[in-house]
C-alpha cells in the first residue's frame, strides 16, 4: 500500500479508518503499512482520539424556553436597512424635501453650465474646406504601409484557391 500522507485521495483512507469506516481488507492494509510508517500511525491516532471524543460528548439538554428566547432576539435584531435609513429618520420630511428639491435644481444648474447648449449649425449655402496637414514621411510610411498589405494579398491567394479547391 502505498503511503495515505502522500496524496489527497489517500488521506482520505485515513480519515475513514479513523471514523471505523473502512472494510477488512482496506484496515488491515492500513494497520500493516501504520507499523512501517510513523507519519501514518500518529495521524490514525490523532483521528481515532478525536472521534472517541466527539462520541463521547453529550450536549447539554435543551432549555424548555428556548425557542421563545430565540425568536425574542431575532425580533431584538435589526435588519441592514434599519440601519442605513435610521440616520435620516430624525430629518422631517418637511425641512428635508424642498432641500432635497433645492439641491437637485443646483446640480441640474451646474450640468447646464458645465456642458452649454451645441453651437448652431452653418447655413446650408456656407461652403467650409477643411485643410489637413501631413508631413512628407507620413505619406510615405502609409504608401509603405500599403505596399506591404497588397504583398501579404497577393502571397496569401494561391493558398486560398488551393483551400477552396478541397
């Protein structure tokens, strides 16, 4: 057998020799290769003292008032949105709304003001020229440019002639 330490699947091995768990056969496989491997023997009894001790636990009885105490805290308890609105609570609807309605007529002010209205456009008869300047060598790294792509093309169509003929 080889060592149940080396691997996830094989720890597992353990943990059901542990929990009593494990066929005749897997056991006696197990305890034969516990006597060689140290490693092996501590973790199996690290595990067999922890189930003993969770059987032999007892938990204490329940009080006959538990669910009354139980359901008398959950109503104690407050939820999330209590606590986000309990702030604004205290502020009268009736100081708080035409602030609220002050304050949105400011922001929609500062939007109006920060971004104007769109110049009017030219009138249709208004001929413009727009006039681009480029330098020479721009030119010529796009006619470069140009004359790359129309290489790569015509390099490319033999093959795919021959891949439309399959």
């Amino acid at each position: 057998m080889r060592c149940p330490m080396g691997t996830q699947e094989s720890a597992e091995v353990l943990l059901a020799y542990g929990a009593c768990k494990l066929d005749a056969e897997t056991t006696a496989a197990l305890e034969k290769h516990m006597e060689t491997c140290p490693a092996c023997r501590e973790s199996a009894r690290g595990l067999r003292s922890a189930w003993e001790a969770l059987d032999a636990f007892e938990a204490p009885p329940v009080s006959p008032d538990f669910d009354r105490n139980l359901y008398r805290r959950i109503a104690r308890e407050v939820s999330w949105w209590d606590l986000l609105v309990r702030p604004f609570r205290a502020f009268p609807v009736r100081q708080g709304l035409p602030m609220a309605a002050a304050a949105g007529v400011m922001l929609l002010a500062g939007v109006m003001l920060y971004r104007p209205a769109a110049p009017p456009p030219p009138p249709p008869d208004a001929v413009q020229a727009v006039v681009e300047e480029l330098r020479p060598d721009q030119v010529e790294n796009a006619l470069d440019d140009m004359e790359m792509l129309r290489e790569f093309s015509h390099a490319m169509r033999p093959d795919a002639v021959e891949a439309k003929k399959m």
